[in-house]
C-alpha cells in the first residue's frame, strides 16, 4: 500500500535508490508460522491472511483469516503478504530512508515485522549503528515535540544537529497498552554520541515544562555550548511555541534550548513580585497576582505583563526572572555550534544599550575548542557597517566562516583559509551596497591569490537572460547551493578612444529602470567626472513647421553626456563580452553535482523559466505538467517540449504555444502517426533551418484563394530543392502544423506539372 511517490520522494531527499526486489529461490521457504501471507481464493482474487503451519508439511496449509476463520488451502494458493525493497547508498543515507518508510507503515500497521533483515540493515556494521532509546510518553506528546509541525523539525533541525538519520516510532506495550516513544538514531560513534546528548536534552526539557535547567550538565560536554545573553535579546527562542524552530536553528544545523531556574514549590511569593510563567505553550513575563502560603503547592494566580490578563498555573510552572537568558546551543559540529553562538551574540549587541561594546569585549575573551579555528576583528571595507551586516548570511555560507558585526566591527570567526575568502568576497558584497543583483566589475588584481582564483567561475548568460537576473533568484540559489554569486560587470571600467563605436542608453533623472540602447560613436571622458563621457548620435530632427509640406530635415549629430555605467561597446566590437555570472564556491572544480557548477545548472533553468515567462506569458509547469500535442500509437505520453523555445529561448506562438515552455520537460511522445521515433532536438533544428528558408513561400501559398464550388484548395506550388530533379511539392495546412509541432505529417502531396496529386507517406 505504499504509494511509489512517496518512496521516489524519499529516494531524491535521502539521495539514494529505492528497488523492488524478490527473494531468490522458492519465496515460500521464507514464510514462518504467523507470519503474514495472501490467499487466492475460488474469484481469483488475493486475501490477507496468517501462515498457521509448515508449508513443506504437505500439499495443502492451514492460515487464518482477519475474521478469525481457521482455512485449509492449498499451497499453490499461499504467497508472501509482503513486499521487499532494495535500497542502494551510503549507510546514513540507507538508514534514513529505512527509518523514514518503517516510520510511515507503523502509524498504521503497529504490528507489521519488517523481517530480519530490517533489523540487520540497522545493526553494528564498524563504526557504523543505531543508538536506541525509549522514553513514557503516554499523551505522545514527547513525539509531538521532537517531530514538530510536519515533521519539519525533526527534519531541518534534529538530524542536520546529530549527523544521524533520526526518527521516533509510539507503541503501546504490556497489559495496559502503556504508551512508549521509541527514539532511533543511526549513524557513526561520533554522532550516535551526539543523539544521545540531544535526546537527553529534549527529554529533560520536556519533564520540566520546556525548560531546562541551568545546572544542566550532559555527560559529554563537547556536543553542546553554554553562554549567557541580555533577557529577551531574542524573542524568537524565548517567545517560540515548543513546537517549532527558528532560522538560526535550520541555518547552522544546531538545536538551541533556553535554560531557566525553576522555583522552590515551597518557596513563599510575594504579591507583585516578578516571575515567569508557563501559559499555553511558552514561558511568558508575569506578576503575583495571589500571594501563596510557604509548604503548600497548588495552583497559583499570576498577571501577565503585556496584557495584565490574568491565569492559573501549578506551582511547578513558575521560574524566577532574571535578567539574563542562558542557551544550550547542540549539534555534532562544534564550529557550526561556535557560530550560532556568534550570530544570538550579535543580536544580543544590536538591541543593547552600549551599542553592544561589552558583548564586544566578551566575544575577545573567548577562544576556540576545535583545532585551527580563531576569531578575527576587522574594520569593515568602505566603513560601512550596516552593509556588511546585511551581507552577513551570503559571506558565511559560501566561505565556511562565520560572518558577524557587532559594534561596529567585522567579526570573522574560522581557519585562516575561509576567513581570506570572506575578507575577499566582502570586497565585490560591499560594492554591491546590499543588492546581489547589482554589477560588479571583478579587476585582475582581486583574485590575486591562485587558490582563490580557482574558486570563480564562470557562466556565459544571454541578453535576455542578464534581463530576468533578479535578487530574488540569485539569493534562492546562493541557498540551495551554498554558493557567492553576482553579476560581472564588463562595461563601467571599460575604455575607449574617440571615434569608437559604442551603445549608449539615455536614463532620464528620476526615471529608473528599463531603458533601450542606441548607436553612438564615443568622443571622450569628462573632465573632473570619472563616472561620465560624452558621445555623439545621429538625431532625427522633423521640419519646424508641423504644416509645411517640405520634407523632414536631414539627421545630425548632437553630443550628449551620459554615465560610464550606460556605455558598451557596439556589438561588431571585439570589445565587446558576452554578459556572465561569477559563482564562487569553497569546493574546487567543476562539478554538475555539487558546488559552482550546480549552481550554474539551477540558475540557468530558473533564468531560462523566467524568459520564457516574460517573452510568451507562459508560466512554468509544476512537476512537469504542460500542454502537448496528441502522442501516436505506442510513444511515450505526457507533456511535450517547445523545440524552438528550448533552442532559441524564444517562440513566435507565444502563449498560445500547445507545447510546454518549462525547461524541465524533455522528450515527450511523437506528434502524428507512423513508424519511427520521437523527433529529438537535433533532428527538429536541422528540420526547422530548412524550414525556415521556405517559410515566406508557405505564408503566400496559405494566402491563396480556395474554390468553393468543387471544394478543392488552389495551392501556388513551390520549389523545393531537397527533391531534386526541379519537381515542386506543396504542404497542407494540417500537414504544415504538425510539422511544425515536432514531426512530420502522416501524408505529403506531390504535385505534378498537370496539377495531379498523388499521395505518399513520410515515415518518423
């Protein structure tokens, strides 16, 4: 009952290959009694069942059905209840996969036996296993927390944090169904290590309300960091439902929990007196509103301090306030761990009344625990602080480094080498004034360094794809891949000699955007103004009196002054480069998989999307969803793909086009009948060069008048030289727009001297 999607999605997340598989041999001498099995019965059809004796007994079995009913059938009729499944990958990726599909069978199948080899897939292979851990959790509330809303949280931040392939199952066990929470978490000693802190960790915060105490000490200290901050510097841990997660969490793989003291219940409180109180599903700010009496625990009545509404708490849902917050930051990465606690700090120093000097002055106390890594304070490029904080998130992702500012200086947290790259890659973020999509010109002189220069790479864009190049995509990318990405700016730095022929766009004051080039011939640089030149133009000037009938006066040159940044060399020059991208990744070479050249590949489809969309007004297909022509008898169904889109990046049918304009889309089923296969898109581009040159013959002779008495079309023949021997052939209307659609039409006519037709047929 597995759906295949689910498993081809589990496949693409976990990046390995799910299988079906059979055993080998005779299936029935793997049954075992009370296992389960299928009956097929005198319609035909297979039933569930339970295997009750030996099927090597003799010809004919005992099974018992789901009602109870005790049925003898012959073993002919007996099968294996059960499919199997083969995963192929690396071990955490298998496990992951394993867990995630035991997970999904066993919220409706409690009872199902994945079978020894489940249990062996998951066992001590090396270095290699699963740590397991049950906890009472008779609300499944436990599980609730740990998963999150959508599983999200187990699966953006738990496992990113352990390093394992993590999952938790609920089963009822004993006489009394106790419910139980299963934890399981399978991966190598040092992150089975880690699972078991964090689980520790969750599992204490859980008994105590969310919070966890600040003596709180795991038996392994080296997969998590304690730090103070100033109180509710980040509303976001402290104000989050216990559910969910926040970006700091997703973002540097770690798992943050907040650490209180909780009161004495037989501690006396005071009216007015300032507490923290545990109302819904978050620690919230309150006053005593009722004093309570010392040695007695009951409900207490507080006051909260945002709105003054007041509600009952049990006596062990109160914790003193204090001025401070204390974090546990957890993950199997003590840098990644060392970085979440540099950006909580920064934030801390950014709402501080010092302007976070004091935060300043304890981040230059604090010293590394893993080899290599120090902290570097540094004056950020241009003076500018508030670009730099900005930058921040795209510097540190791409270079391995943390990347912070606290007041007022660039703090840079890593090895020498990824701390180098920052300060380069901060150079290009700080010209760019906070917008990755503004230009950059890239000087021989910044990638000096050989080792850095080996990280930039390349990708050529057309014209219209440098138009659709926004923000929004660069940044979507730079995400998914981890990568610096801006935009080489070829022309602002550019040189010219008088006389030259150049392009220029004249951009009105007060009037940004899209403007349209224009010839010019270049004349020379401004004086005292480095960013302007001035050039000269051919205008066209109409006569002074609007009703004279004398003609239009002749064009002149006028000289104009305009930016250096609206000035490019005319096309012909050999000046004149191709727009590009420059990606800089920390992995070196050149990979589709990974790193510069996977995102060449993402943004090139995103751009080549975004064209499509702006030149025909087709929006992309979701999952490959389109419009196609109607596939022939035995081809392959679903959309199929403009061939002249995906060749050109543009098509003349615009949004009528019947063929997807999604760059996603390849192949698709054969347009027509006939024996063959499929046109490819070689095929169609050397079938449409020829066409082409025979298009202005095929818009007159579609022109032409039709006879309406005898009903036949009077076609204006046209030479076509394929043929040889000077014999003219004309297309049908029909037969011309299934041509055009990716193949040829089932039939063609021959016309002869005398106007006979005969027909033909044109296979594939």
């Amino acid at each position: 009952d597995y759906q295949d999607q689910k498993l081809a999605d589990l496949a693409v997340q976990h990046k390995v290959v799910i299988l079906p598989a059979r055993q080998k041999g005779n299936e029935a001498k793997f049954l075992e009694i009370g296992g389960e099995v299928e009956v097929r019965k005198d319609d035909g059809k297979w039933y569930p069942a339970r295997l009750q004796t030996d099927l090597f007994t003799g010809s004919e079995t005992r099974v018992l059905a789901p009602s109870g009913l005790n049925l003898q059938v012959p073993v002919r009729n007996v099968r294996p209840g059960f499919d199997i499944i083969a995963i192929f990958g690396d071990q955490r990726g298998r496990a992951a996969a394993q867990l995630a599909i035991m997970h999904d069978i066993c919220q409706a199948r409690t009872d199902f036996n994945f079978g020894p080899g489940a249990a062996a897939a998951l066992g001590q292979d090396g270095s290699f296993g699963t740590y397991r851990r049950i906890f009472k959790d008779p609300y499944r509330v436990f599980v609730r927390v740990c998963r999150g809303t959508d599983d999200l949280k187990l699966q953006k931040v738990l496992q990113p944090a352990t390093g394992c392939a993590l999952t938790f199952f609920t089963s009822a066990y004993g006489e009394n169904k106790e419910m139980l929470c299963e934890a399981f978490a399978a991966g190598f000693v040092k992150e089975r290590s880690c699972a078991k802190t964090l689980l520790e960790a969750l599992w204490t915060c859980f008994s105590n309300n969310s919070v966890l105490p600040t003596a709180w000490q795991p038996e392994d200290q080296s997969w998590c960091l304690k730090f103070k901050i100033p109180r509710q510097s980040i509303p976001g841990l402290s104000e989050r439902p216990i559910f969910n997660f926040i970006s700091e969490e997703e973002e540097f793989q770690v798992l943050l929990m907040l650490a209180k003291d909780l009161i004495d219940p037989t501690q006396r409180l005071n009216v007015g007196e300032t507490v923290e109180g545990f109302n819904g599903s978050r620690w919230v700010e309150a006053r005593v509103a009722e004093s309570k009496p010392e040695d007695e625990e009951f409900e207490i009545r507080l006051s909260a301090a945002e709105d003054g509404q007041e509600f009952l708490v049990d006596a062990k849902q109160v914790r003193a306030w204090s001025d401070t917050d204390t974090i546990f930051v957890f993950g199997c990465s003590v840098w990644r761990q060392e970085c979440a606690r540099l950006r909580l700090m920064a934030q801390a120093a950014a709402s501080a009344g010092d302007g976070g000097q004091q935060i300043l002055e304890e981040l230059q106390t604090l010293t590394s625990s893993a080899t290599g890594i120090e902290t570097e304070f540094v004056d950020p490029p241009g003076g500018d602080a508030s670009i730099c904080r900005q930058v921040a998130p795209r510097i540190g992702r791409s270079t391995n480094c943390g990347v912070e500012v606290v007041a007022g200086k660039l703090v840079l947290h890593g090895n020498s080498e990824s701390r180098d790259r920052a300060k380069y890659l901060l150079k290009f973020a700080s010209l760019q004034k906070g917008n990755p999509a503004a230009e950059v010109v890239v000087a021989d002189n910044n990638f000096a360094n050989d080792e850095v220069s080996e990280l930039l790479h390349t990708i050529d864009l057309t014209a219209a794809e440098k138009q659709v190049v926004t923000a929004q995509i660069i940044e979507q990318v730079e995400k998914e891949t981890g990568t610096f990405i801006f935009i080489r700016d070829d022309h602002s730095k550019q040189t010219y000699s008088h006389g030259e022929a150049i392009e220029f766009k004249w951009v009105p004051e007060g009037e940004p955007g899209e403007h349209d080039w224009h010839d010019g011939t270049f004349v020379r640089r401004c004086i005292g103004k480095a960013d302007e030149v001035k050039i000269s133009y051919q205008a066209k000037q109409e006569s002074d009196d609007y009703r004279s009938e004398m003609p239009p006066k002749k064009a002149v040159a006028e000289e104009i002054v305009v930016k250096l940044k609206n000035v490019r060399p005319a096309e012909s020059n050999v000046k004149r480069k191709p727009p590009a991208l420059m990606i800089f990744s920390p992995q070196p070479g050149f990979n589709d998989a990974f790193g510069a050249g996977f995102a060449g590949r993402r943004i090139k489809a995103l751009l080549r999307n975004a064209v499509g969309q702006a030149t025909t007004g087709q929006k992309p297909s979701e999952k490959g969803k389109g419009k196609g022509g109607k596939g022939g008898k035995g081809f392959n169904k679903g959309p199929k793909p403009c061939f002249s889109f995906q060749k050109d990046g543009n098509c003349r049918r615009g949004e009528t086009c019947p063929f997807s304009h999604d760059v996603k889309v390849e192949g698709g089923g054969q347009a027509g009948g006939g024996k063959g296969g499929s046109w490819n898109q070689d095929r169609w581009a050397q079938g449409k060069q020829e066409s082409d040159s025979q298009r202005e013959s095929w818009q007159n002779w579609k022109s032409s008048s039709q006879d309406g008495q005898d009903g036949n079309s009077r076609s204006r023949n046209w030479s076509d030289s394929g043929n040889g021997g000077g014999r003219s052939s004309s297309w049908g209307d029909d037969k011309w727009n299934r041509g055009q659609s990716g193949s040829w039409g089932k039939s063609w006519e021959r016309g002869d001297s005398d106007n006979r037709r005969q027909s033909g047929s044109w296979e594939g």
